[in-house]
C-alpha cells in the first residue's frame, strides 16, 4: 500500500483525510457545520484539548485542559463522517443487496431521518 491519497493529491494522512481529500467534499458538509469556527483544528475534531490560546487574552480556547471534554456532537459528526467516505469499509466487503438498499434510502432521504432519530435518542440517553 502506497502512503500517497487515491486523489494523488498529498499523502493520506488524517488531516488530509478529514478537512483537505476533493473526493470527500461532499460527505465532509456536516462535519464542517459542526465544527464551525474550529474547522481545521485536528486535536479538537479527534475529541482532544487543542492547546490553542485566545490571540487577545492567550487564556486556553478549551478553557483548562483538567476540565476538558470532548464536544460529543462533533464526535458524532467525525464518525457519521467517516461511515459515508466508506474509506474503511472496502466495497468488496459490502454486499450488492445492502449497497443497494443504502443507496436507496439515501436518495429517499431514509439516512437523514434516521440520522436524526439516533441523534435524539443518544441526546435523551446522556440527559438520563
């Protein structure tokens, strides 16, 4: 296996993966929603204290790292991200019938809905 990116871009590296990979633009739109203004910023998409300081007050952006935790919607949105590249999951492994009827419901809309309905029910089980 060759440490270059299929696009032939760059090497294949998590930040190339994650926020630069043209063949990922599409599935990477509600990863860029969640991390808003931090997009780019490695250590907090992977659930980490990012070490950076406010440019005026140079206090942490995380506040102090012993009270740190991770923001679980963007950990939410990193793995959503990854399932939809399907990078790990090499089609060969991916049976006809089921690559078919995932295709189906996305075009239908059925992945959004159910996206949503897992996100309310993992919301309600952190409340509890």
């Amino acid at each position: 296996p060759s440490a270059e990116c299929e696009c032939g871009r760059a090497r294949e590296t998590i930040k190339h993966f994650l926020f630069e990979c043209p063949q990922w633009t599409e599935q990477r739109t509600k990863l860029r929603q969640a991390l808003g203004e931090r997009w780019a910023d490695l250590p907090f998409t992977l659930g980490g204290w990012s070490g950076r300081f406010h440019t005026g007050t140079r206090q942490p952006i995380d506040g102090p790292k012993s009270k740190w935790k991770p923001d679980i919607k963007v950990i939410r949105a990193v793995i959503k991200f990854v399932q939809a590249t399907q990078r790990f999951r090499p089609k060969a492994s991916i049976p006809e019938e089921e690559r078919a009827a995932e295709e189906r419901e996305e075009g239908q809309g059925g992945a959004e809905q159910r996206e949503e309905n897992e996100e309310r029910e993992t919301d309600n089980q952190e409340r509890t």
